[in-house]
C-alpha cells in the first residue's frame, strides 16, 4: 500500500514507517512538517515525494496527523482525503479543553478512520458517528543501555518552561527535594533560571540515539505530565531500563508501580525518588521490570500489526461521501 503523510511528531513516525509498506512524505506545506530526520536511519520503504508526482499517481491512503493536512492535501494534489481517498487521523492529543464532553474535530465524518494512540483518549474524546480504533504506542528498542551511574534524575521535555503545569514542571522541586536533575529537550535550557533553589542542569537537546546513550546514564527518570496521551520518552526510558517515577495521571495510569513509582502522592514519589539514586540494587530490579513492561505493551511487531489492521478498516469505509 502506498501510504501518503507528513513528517510530524517524528518519534511516533520513526517506529509507524517500519511497516511493510510504501511510506511517502509530501516535500510541501504545511508549515512545520518538515522532511523526515536525516539523523535518523529511515527504511527503504519511506522517500520524500513531490506534489506533481502525487497529482498523476495518487496514493492508495492518507495519513493526517494535524487538522491543516487535511485541506493541504485537497489543495496540492487535488483529492480531499475521507472524500476521494481513504483516510486515517492519528488522535496524539488528549482534549486541551471541554472535557469530559470534547468533540472531536472529526466526529461523525464519513470516510475517516480516527486512530487514538491511548485507551484514556479514545474515552475522553466524542467521535459520533466516525469509526474509531485505538493502537498503542510502539517504540523501537534502543536495547537495554541504562547503567545509572549519574546519581541524578532525568527528565525529557520540549518547552518544559512554555508548557508548564501541562508537563508537570512545575513539580520538579517538590518531587527532587535536594537531589538533582538533568533536563533534555528543546528550551530545557531556560529550566535552571525557572526553578531558582533547585539542582536543574541542562542536559542537552539531541536525537533519538544520542539521547538515550545520555539519560542511560542517570539514575532515575522523571515523568510527571499531567495531562498527556502516553510519552514516547517514558516508554524509551522504559525500554532502556531505567527506573521510572511516573505521576498517576491519564494512560500513565495503567502502569504498575513495581517499574519504580506510579502514584499521584507527591511524597511519595519523592521518597521512592530518595530510595531509587541510594539503592542501585532497587533501581536495576525496577528498571528490568519497566524493560519488560515495554517490551510486553509497547514493541514494534505488535504495533505494526495493529497498523496493518487499521489501513485495512480505513480502506474499506466508503469513500465519495460528501
């Protein structure tokens, strides 16, 4: 099948362009998709496509992951996807507002497969009338790599600043105490200014496998969003090894604590936090348990699978309906 989408939320499309399929990325708008990461070692079933060559040979499937691609592809290769192509939308995104009665920007549109990445989002989001299927998160295993010999926490957030009570940022010192923690991810580096009296270093913001050949090294990984589908970069961390304190919240909720700390008490999470950098012996014992979490619930093969399961749902819902 030859699959039509943008590069966006490259992790995500990272491990879905593993499938055995033909993967296209359209080189045009709009903004912000940009081409597929070259620090990353793509398939050979993934290229860069142009719209003219698009135009005279169309794609059997669209995948949407942002609401603009939708009129993008309408406008530069002349077929509106759920219309005059089968057509799936990638739901990354709990509700921003309006929740528990959130309507999909895509309810009960005919034509369109909503795929939710977590169980807790499908719940949270109204789709009427549109199909729906939920495929969990599947990462590519960077291998067991964590060793914990930098007795301090990792935490991996973009714009952990901007983004503040969302990703939990704000919790940093009560979660930390005196203990200390690096932070990745793009604009970590206005971290340590935002948080005056706490031991925050900028870690550094790189790809995939550079980062995790860094966090491995940290003691002990730190994920307290409030309000998110499920990080890729708790679930890389997982498959690292490492052991992970998690805030109890949305999907993160279905983990179990024996990966190290899974609760919404603060106190606690500090205190396991405390226990995790002291005992190493504790910490491998929760990181080898998060490592077979991760490769039970969230591993490629599965989640490759599920995909090939939605695009055929996807292809068999009628298209041509207004």
């Amino acid at each position: 099948m030859r699959i039509l989408l943008w590069y966006a939320h490259g992790s995500y499309v990272n491990a879905l362009v593993r499938g055995e399929h033909e993967y296209l990325f359209l080189d045009e708008e709009p903004s912000g998709a940009g081409a597929p990461d070259p620090t990353v070692p793509w398939p050979e079933g993934a290229s860069i496509v142009g719209v003219a060559e698009l135009a005279g040979d169309p794609p059997d499937l669209v995948v949407c992951q942002r609401l603009e691609e939708i009129d993008a592809c309408a406008r530069l290769i002349g077929r509106t996807p759920g219309r005059d192509l089968p057509a799936v939308f990638i739901e990354h995104n709990t509700p921003a507002d309006g929740v528990p009665t959130s309507v999909h920007p895509l309810a009960d549109r005919p034509g369109w497969l909503i795929v939710h990445v977590t169980r807790f989002n499908a719940l949270l989001w109204d789709c009427g009338s549109a199909a729906t299927v939920v495929v969990d998160h599947g990462v590519l295993d960077p291998g067991r790599q964590w060793s914990g010999d930098r007795r301090r926490a990792a935490f991996v957030v973009n714009e952990p600043v901007r983004r503040w009570r969302v990703t939990g940022t704000d919790l940093l010192p009560a979660v930390l105490g005196h203990h200390g923690v690096d932070a990745f991810g793009i604009d970590g580096d206005r971290l340590p200014a935002a948080l005056p009296g706490t031991d925050v270093a900028f870690g550094g913001n790189f790809g995939p496998e550079e980062l995790h050949a860094k966090i491995a090294h940290n003691g002990v990984y730190l994920h307290l969003n409030r309000w998110t589908s499920l990080g890729l970069s708790l679930l890389e961390a997982m498959h690292l090894g490492m052991p992970v304190v998690v805030l109890q919240t949305t999907e993160a909720a279905t983990l179990p604590a024996e990966i190290g700390a899974v609760s919404l008490d603060l106190d606690k999470l500090r205190r396991r936090t405390f226990e995790l950098l002291a005992d190493p012996d504790d910490a491998a014992r929760c990181g080898r348990v998060a490592r077979e979490i991760a490769l039970e619930r969230y591993s490629l093969a599965p989640f490759l699978s599920r995909w090939d399961d939605a695009y055929a749902r996807a292809s068999a819902l009628p298209v041509g309906v207004p």
